[in-house]
C-alpha cells in the first residue's frame, strides 16, 4: 500500500514537471492564441521574424511576436479573451504593458546590426469562441514609439 502510495506522488510530481515543458504539456490558451495570430498574421503577408523573445538584460521583457511587414519591423502584442470577457484585448494593453513592450523594443532593437528606419506597435486579438471559429482582429499603429524615438 504504501509503495503504490509513492507510485502516485512521483506520477503526479512528474505530470507537474512535465506540464511546464511546452512541447510535451497542454498548449496553454496564451500560447494557442499566439500560433493562430502568427497564423493569421502569415495570410495577411507579414513574416514572423521572432516569437516569444525575452530581453538578456531582464528576462520578463517579452515580445510576444516580432513581424516584418515590407520594409516595417512590427512588434506584436497578442492578447487572447474568452468571446464574452468584460476587458477586450486592445483595452487589456494599458500604460503598464506599453512601458514593458517599449523596453523590450529598445533592447531588440539594440541588438540589430542593421536596425530598420521604420517600426511600429501592433495589437493582435483572438477571442476564443467555445464550439466555434476564433476571432482575430489585428490592431495596427498603436501609439508606443516616443515622437523622436532612438533606440
């Protein structure tokens, strides 16, 4: 009894363990609203240049997607809501978040040998319908970028 009793804690601590790797644990509602925003990003004519990147300075400076969209380098936050959440995604990125994203622009833009003349701030929302086709809807130019901005 007691051995099957161990059997299960180190099962359960090894789901645990296992959850937190994102190719072996359930894809998270975050993570799937990213790949279905990239998705939809593709079939607009953006190409994805980096997903999920973390500032070397400070780790919890993220930028969710990086997309080139022509000569235009578009940093990209992804917001993921239930179809009937009381705070849409656009209205979820407040001043906080935009201090976040304009730190984690600069330091990748910092990190380019060849930084672009021209970049931008998007906001991609995906509401999650249950039984039914997710809803995108792409949010171009938000104000970020200080008027005289160099990174």
């Amino acid at each position: 009894m007691v051995r099957l009793r161990r059997l299960d804690v180190m099962w359960s601590r090894l789901k645990t363990y296992l959850g937190h790797i994102p190719f072996l644990g359930p894809v998270s509602t975050g993570e799937r609203g990213e790949r279905l925003a990239a998705a939809f990003l593709r079939k607009q004519g953006y190409s994805v240049v980096a997903r999920n990147w973390r500032s070397p300075r400070d780790r919890r400076d993220e930028l969710d997607l990086v997309c080139r969209d022509g000569e235009v380098l578009v940093f990209i936050e992804v917001k993921t809501r239930a179809a009937g959440a009381l705070v849409s995604g656009y209205h979820a990125v407040d001043k906080r978040k935009k201090a976040v994203v304009l730190r984690a622009a600069k330091a990748y833009l910092r990190g380019l040998r060849d930084r672009p003349h021209t970049y931008r701030f998007d906001v991609v929302e995906v509401s999650i319908v249950s039984g039914g086709a997710p809803e995108v809807r792409h949010y171009e130019n938000i104000e970020l970028f200080p008027k005289h901005f160099r990174p």
